[in-house]
C-alpha cells in the first residue's frame, strides 16, 4: 500500500510540474526598424497562438525578407536561454497560413499560402521541404529550431507546413510561437552616466532591460544606484516631430561626481568633457550638433543619415536644421514623405490601344491584328494578314481592320477546324440526285452528269437522250444518215450563227435534223457497275454542268462535230455488245448457283436415308447364317447334267 501511495503521489507531482510548465510563457523580445519580435515557449495550437498575439495587438510574426528572418533568430537564440532546454527538432508557429479549399500552388514562393494580418505575398521563402499538396485541409507553417545543428545563431530557421493543431493537441514537436509588433516609430535605449538599471516595459507587456531599440510609447524606468536607492525616474518614448521619436528627458541620467566621465563615457553619445568641480558635460565632433537631450549628437547635415528611403534623395534645408526627399521622374512620395512609390502613368491614357505600366515608366502596345506605325502612320496601324506569301488562307483571304477572314471559291466550303481551309462540296450528295437526270460524278471543286449505256448525254450536260443504235441521235449532235453504200453521211442539228449577206442581222439559224429522239419517260438512275462507268469503256459521254458543245459557226467545227458523232455510234454499238455479254454473264452465274444448289440437296438427302437405314431394328431373320445347298442336292435337281453330281 505505502508503495502504491508514493507512485500517485509522484505521478500527480508530475502532472502539476506539467501543467506549470505549460502556462509558463518565457518570452523574449528583439525590437529593429519599426517593429518587435517576441518568441514565447508556450505549447499552443496555432488559432490559439494568434489569438495570444491579437490580444497584445500583433499577430504571428511574417517572414517577409531575410533581414527579418535573422530578427526573428535573435529571439528564439534568446528564448533558449530561459526555461528548461526544449526538445532538439522543436517548432514555432508563424503567421503562414492556408485556408481550407484553398489548393497548394509549387510554382509560387510562398506555395499558395498567405500572410495573417495583411494577406499580402512576398518573395522570400525558407521551406524545409515540399509541402503537402491538399486542399481539403488548413493548413500552418512553423520554424523549425534544429538544436543538434551546431551554431544555431548563425543559421536561418527552415519552414515546414503541417497540420493547425487543437485546444488538446497543439500540434507534433510544437513548443511555442514568435508575435510580431509594428510601430510608426523607435526610441534610441537610454543610457547612464552613472551606477543604474534601466528597465522597458513595451505597449505589448513585455519587459526587457536589453533593447537595442525601443518602440514608440514605452515607458522606462531608471533606478540610479547613488546611495539613495528609492530613487526612480520614469520616461516616456515620445513623437517630438513628424517621424521624430525621443524621450521626454535631458542630460545624463545618474550622473555622479564620484566617477565622472569614466563611467560610461558620462552617459554621453560622443565626447564627455569634465569640469573642475566634478562636474561634466556631452559635446559632439565637428560636423555634428548637440541635440535637445543634451547628451545625443546629430549631423550637421541632416541628410548624412540617408532619412530618405528607396529611389527618393535627401536634400537639406537652408537652415541646416530640416530636409526634403525627392523622387525621380515616374515616381512620387508615399504618406511619410521620406520614400517614393511608382506612379501609374496608365490611369491617364496615354496610349492610343493597350498600355503597360511599369517602374518608374510605362510602354504602349499594340492590340492584336496590329503593329507600331512608323513616324507619319499613328501609334498602331493594322496588320495585312493577307499580304502575298502570308496569307494564312487555303483560298481567298480578305482583310479587315485588326483582323482577316477566309472565303472559298464555289464548289468548296470552309472547314470547321480553323477556318482557313477549304474541303470541296459533294454537290451529288448534297443535291441527292435533283442535279443530273441520270448519273452524277463529284469532281474537285464540281460535278459531272453522266448516262448510263447506250444513252446520251443532252447538250444541257443534266438530260440523257438514247443512242442511235436504238432510238437515234439526240437534239444537237452531229446526226449520221445511211446513204445505202456502207457510208454514212454526217448532218448537225446544232444551230448555226449566219455571218453571210443573207443573214445580215447576225440572226442564228437552226438545221433541222432528219430523226430526232424523245426522252423515254423513265431513264435509269441506278449506278451501274464502276467498270461500266469508266469513260473509256462505257458510251455514255459526261461533262461539266457549266460546258455545252459550241454550236457550229464553221467548216471547221462542223467537221469536228462529224468525227464526234461517228466516235458516239461506234461507242453505242460496242456499248451494246457489252451489256449483251455482262447480261448472258450474269445468267450464266446464276445458272451454276442454282445446279450447285440443287446438287447439295441432292447428297444431303442421301446422307439422310442412309442414316434412316441404319436407325432402324435389326428382324429375327437378320441373326441367322445361311448356309449353301450341298452339290449332290443340287446335281439331282438338274436332269440335264451328263455326270451325276456336277452341273454341266
């Protein structure tokens, strides 16, 4: 029992110890430029850890350049110092922050994280390694303290994201946070001109006795040990002018005869000048001046510090005593009066299309489809985009202003892919046969009609008139008339334009022909087989819908006409011939079909009754063996036989 009593006993002693250490919060605090860091060892999550620093009226600290980088070092190096010593990988929350359903983004510095407090991005980034890409979970950045690297303070503290943590849970290896405080200005530390302690109590409570600077509205406190040890004077960080900051005191603090300018220098900034009763006082070196405080010196020249920032320069007053900053051209003086910021020239349209700002500067652009114009043409001109060589059409290109547009010549059509190209139009598809009478041929860019054997293409080139083997020659074409001696005599039906003294009007004259066929009232429209409709093997004759035969004005084209006629008979006979022959082939085809048809019947049904007979039972009868007559038997039976016993 006694053993078991001094177990709870040392458990609970170490679950208080836990929990005080916990609630302790060890803080150290860096002040530099116009704002202070302070890293605390307290076990928080991160929502917890901003809401520790909101209260104080900062939030967790950014990491915005590496300057601030090695400030926010300074602290942790400081809070190792106090408490117990932490764990060797530790970490502190810092204000990185990611939403959830926001996603990572690798090509970006800060990896699609933000800034608390401002939101805005920067370009400085220390990560450990790649983080996590998910966008279903918040998610926070911390430092990561190494302490089995030796030299800590000479190394920058990597980033690593992970999970925000929980009131129970503040996340893994976390020990702490680092705050961050902005102030419109810094108080120089105080120093003594004799045995004291200065202490700093900042507007974020902290309290420090080591600022290398001290924010605006700190209070200090100064207790000189000169044997009244009561004594205390307290100081207040104050604005003295615009951008100005120093203490509501002047001349040395704990000042004492007994040391003079040996301690401290006298509490002076530069040169300590001792009097004969023991008394001292603070000069400063040529070329500055004692300030108010009787202790600090000051250039001369008030732009020897370089109080203007970024592109602005520094100019002194007459009086030696102030200074004005001023901005190079494109840029102008932000709110402090002591930095320049760029001026968007692009809000007053300078441009004649597009306009880019730049630092400093600007530059004008042209939109797309035009070009910068040369001296007398204006700022942008439009872009031929159908100039020769650089047409970017497969066929007709026309310009327009800023842009172009493609056109087909008839018989195509643009393509849906880019509209540059044509594809030709299948005008027999697209018509579905309301073009030609009987057949018709798509062409590039075109179509043809054509006839099918032993018809005639009309010089309309869309009707089909029949042959003159069958029915005679069509309306138009050279006729030929049998002159009963083998020989045929060749007449047009084409009209003739009259150029004699007997026509003076130019007037056309039509020769009639001596047959003429009629259309039959149905023509074939079937496509017959494509060897048929080669215009080498076929009598049909196709043409362009647009070309008709030219009518015969001389003795020269009637002789032309004459030649092509006979050409027509010749093919319609042939023509004949071969449909003959591809009609008898085809029966013939279908006769040999149907006597191999006839013959597979023929030996299925054979095969059929052989398999009946060998289904069917076997008769009594079919078990026995008939045996043979013997001879002597048979040789009485037969009378006519010379020797008994034998048949012959």
């Amino acid at each position: 029992m006694a053993s078991s009593a001094g177990l709870l006993l040392l458990l609970l002693l170490l679950s208080i110890q836990s929990r005080a250490e916990n609630t302790t919060d060890w803080e150290a605090v860096v002040c530099a430029g116009s704002a202070c860091y302070t890293a605390h060892r307290h076990k928080l999550s991160a929502e917890d850890a901003q809401l520790h620093c909101s209260k104080k009226g900062g939030n967790l600290a950014t990491v915005k350049s590496e300057e601030e980088a090695w400030h926010i070092q300074g602290a942790l190096t400081q809070l190792l110092l106090l408490g117990p010593p932490l764990q060797e990988r530790s970490k502190f929350w810092i204000g990185l922050q990611r939403e959830k359903g926001t996603c990572s983004d690798s090509s970006l510095p800060l990896k699609g994280f933000s800034w608390l407090g401002d939101g805005e991005d920067s370009q400085y980034n220390n990560w450990y390694k790649e983080v996590r890409s998910t966008c279903t979970h918040r998610r926070c950045v911390s430092l990561i303290l190494d302490l089995s690297v030796p030299g800590l303070a000479s190394g920058l503290s990597k980033w690593v994201d992970g999970p925000c943590g929980h009131s129970g849970f503040p996340g893994m290896n976390i020990e702490g946070f680092v705050c961050k405080f902005s102030f419109k200005g810094m108080c120089r530390p105080l120093t003594l001109g004799g045995p004291g302690q200065v202490n700093y109590t900042t507007p974020f409570q902290a309290t420090s006795s080591s600022l290398q600077a001290v924010p605006f509205a700190s209070m200090a406190t100064v207790a000189c040990e000169d044997g009244n040890e009561g004594r205390q004077h307290y100081f207040l960080c104050k604005e003295k002018a615009p951008s100005e900051f120093d203490w509501d005191s002047s001349g040395p603090l704990c000042v004492s005869p007994k040391f003079g300018c040996d301690f401290n220098n006298g509490g002076c900034q530069q040169d300590c000048f001792e009097g004969g009763d023991g008394s001292f006082r603070c000069g400063c070196r040529p070329g500055f001046r004692l300030l108010d405080d009787l202790v600090s010196c000051a250039s001369r020249n008030p732009c020897s510090s370089n109080p203007c920032g970024g592109e602005a320069t520094c100019f002194p007053g007459s009086l030696g005593t102030d200074f004005t900053c001023h901005c190079p051209p494109g840029y102008q003086l932000d709110s402090t009066q002591r930095d320049c910021v760029d001026v968007d020239e692009c809000r007053d349209n300078p441009c004649a299309q597009d306009c880019v700002n730049t630092p400093g500067s600007f530059r004008c652009e042209c939109w797309v489809g035009f070009e910068p114009g040369g001296p007398e043409e204006g700022a942008c001109v439009d872009v031929d985009e159908c100039a020769p060589g650089h047409s970017p059409c497969a066929q007709s290109c026309t310009n327009t202003e800023g842009s172009f547009y493609c056109s087909c010549e008839e018989g195509y059509e643009l393509a849906e892919e880019d509209g540059t190209q044509c594809l030709d139009v299948d005008e027999c598809e697209v018509q579905q046969g309301g073009l030609c009478d009987s057949l018709c041929f798509n062409t590039e860019g075109s179509f043809r009609c054509g006839c099918l054997p032993g018809w005639e293409l009309d010089p309309n080139g869309v009707s089909c008139t029949g042959g003159h083997t069958s029915l005679g020659p069509p309306t138009g074409f050279p006729l030929r008339e049998d002159t009963g001696n083998g020989e045929g005599k060749l007449q047009s039906s084409a009209t003739v334009s009259s150029r004699s003294g007997d026509n003076p009007e130019g007037t056309s004259t039509v020769v009639p022909s001596n047959r003429r066929l009629s259309l039959p009232a149905r023509v074939p429209t079937s496509l017959p087989p494509s060897e048929m409709l080669a215009p080498s093997a076929t009598p049909g004759v196709w043409m362009e819908p647009s070309t008709h035969y030219p009518t015969a004005t001389t003795g020269h084209r009637e002789s032309a006409g004459e030649d092509f006629t006979a050409k027509q008979s010749e093919q319609g006979t042939d023509g004949q011939q071969l449909l003959l022959f591809y009609i008898l082939g085809t029966v013939v085809a279908i006769l040999l079909l149907l006597a191999l048809a006839l013959g597979l019947l023929v030996c299925r049904k054979r095969r059929a009754k052989k398999e009946e007979k060998k289904q069917q039972p076997q008769s009594a009868a079919d078990s026995y063996a008939w045996v043979p007559e013997r001879a002597e038997s048979r040789a009485m039976e037969n009378p006519y036989s010379p020797t008994p016993g034998t048949d012959c």
